[in-house]
C-alpha cells in the first residue's frame, strides 16, 4: 500500500496550494480519506475528512479556505487550500482508514510553509 503526496511548497500569506495524494495497494474508494497535518513542535492533527461517501468536515480553524474532495476513478483526494495563513505551516499527511476495518494507512507527508 502507498500514499503519495505532492503539491507543497512556499507560499507567501494569503496564497494558495493544491495538495494531492495518490493511494495504490487499496479499493480506494471504500476508504475514509483524511488530511492531518504536524507543525514544528506540535503534535500532529486532523484537518479535514472525506468519507467513502464524500461526507466532508473540517476543522474550525480551516473552514471556508481548506476544501476536500476526492476522485475514486483516479484514486486520489485533494486539498485545494486558499487564504493560508502563517499558521498553516506544518508537515501535511495524507490518512486513508477503512470504516470497518482496523487499517490505517499514512503518506510519507509534504512540507507547506507559508510565509512572507
């Protein structure tokens, strides 16, 4: 199984990036999707989910920049992230975790630094 992750990078506040993430090795589309993200310091959290059914959530301080969203037919989830703050900058994640089995599987991460 692997998640791999791409779309990082510098950004200066109040840009935007796409981050992508592309599973192999699993149905793809029976897996609850997952951004989390770990700043330096910090302990890693979640950011926002997308279940198999394409529920959404998110955390308070992403709603209305962050949007989630996931193609099965490409085995892929996106995070479109706009308006990004200084303290966006962390280690993004990529999560995939089955509803009814215990499998949980992580990407390898991508660094987002936003900064002027």
């Amino acid at each position: 199984v692997q998640l791999v992750e791409s779309g990082g990078g510098l950004v200066q506040p109040g840009g935007s990036l796409r981050l992508s993430c592309t599973a192999s090795g699993i149905i793809f589309g029976h897996y609850n999707m997952a951004w989390y993200r770990q700043a330096p310091g910090k302990q890693r959290e979640l950011v926002t989910t997308i279940t198999n059914g394409g529920t959404t959530n998110y955390i308070d301080s992403v709603k209305g920049r962050f949007t989630i969203s996931r193609d099965n037919a490409k085995n892929t989830v996106i995070l479109q992230m706009n308006s990004l703050k200084p303290e966006d900058t962390a280690l993004y994640y990529c999560n995939a975790e089955h509803p009814n089995y215990e499998t949980n599987y992580w990407g390898q991460g991508t660094q987002v630094t936003v900064s002027s």
